[in-house]
C-alpha cells in the first residue's frame, strides 16, 4: 500500500473502486461471461445485424465481434481515414430517424453500437426492421 499514491508511484481511482457490491456485480457478470458459446452467440447476433442491412447500396454495417456501426457512402469502411470520407449528413439523418422510431443509437458515426446478451432476436429483428424502413 506504500506504493499508492499520494506517497507512491500508483495512481488508483474509481467511482466505485473496491465496493462491495460493485464488486459481487462484476464478479456475477464474469461467470455468466465464462458460459460456453456466450461469445458465439453475442458475434452472431452481430453478424445477423450486418446480413440483416446487407441489400442497401449507400448504408453498410461494419462489425466486430460484437459491436457493429452503420456507414454512410456506400463501402465498408476499413480504417479511421475511411470512416472520415462517410456521409456525416446521411449518418445525422439516419441517427435523428433511428431515435424517432425509438432506437438510441450513439450520436456519432466514429462510435459503435454494442449487441449484449439481453438482446432478444425479436430485438434485433425490430432494429433492422425500422433501420430498413428509414433507409428506403
């Protein structure tokens, strides 16, 4: 404990560093991670996103793992450079309508959106369903 700061060379912080509840939650949560195929099942949901946008020819889904972003200009954008020569106009227009129909997604086109193990199919099927309804 010498080594912490203000007396040490550690600097350690956090809201909610070492509460005990915090603490059961975050251990809760890293079993329910540790299930076999949890993490299969969180990328195809992903995947089942992008298929889902996969006929558009301006908008594209790229994704991840599980986190997955909708790009505007008619390619998958491959690096942050990429990412800049999107549509910020048609990103704006698509967020707007998104949060219209009840769908809140980051306000930005250089963030992601994250799928979690609480999605429902129904969900996603909804997501891609008012996405597409927009984007036609």
């Amino acid at each position: 404990m010498d080594r912490l700061a203000p007396f040490g060379d550690v600097y350690q912080a956090g809201t909610l560093s070492g509460n005990p509840v915090a603490m059961a939650a975050g251990i809760a949560a890293l079993k329910k991670l540790k299930r076999p195929g949890f993490y299969n099942e969180l990328n195809l949901k992903a995947e089942t996103m992008r298929e889902g946008f996969g006929s558009l020819k301006n908008a594209k889904v790229a994704s991840l793992g599980s986190m997955f972003t909708v790009f505007f200009g008619g390619f998958r954008p491959l690096d942050f450079d990429d990412v800049k020569r999107t549509n910020p106009a048609a990103f704006r227009k698509y967020h707007f309508a998104m949060l219209k129909a009840g769908v809140y997604l980051p306000p930005s086109r250089f963030e992601t959106c994250f799928i979690s193990a609480a999605h429902t199919q129904e969900q996603i099927d909804s997501f891609v369903e008012k996405g597409l309804k927009i984007l036609y």
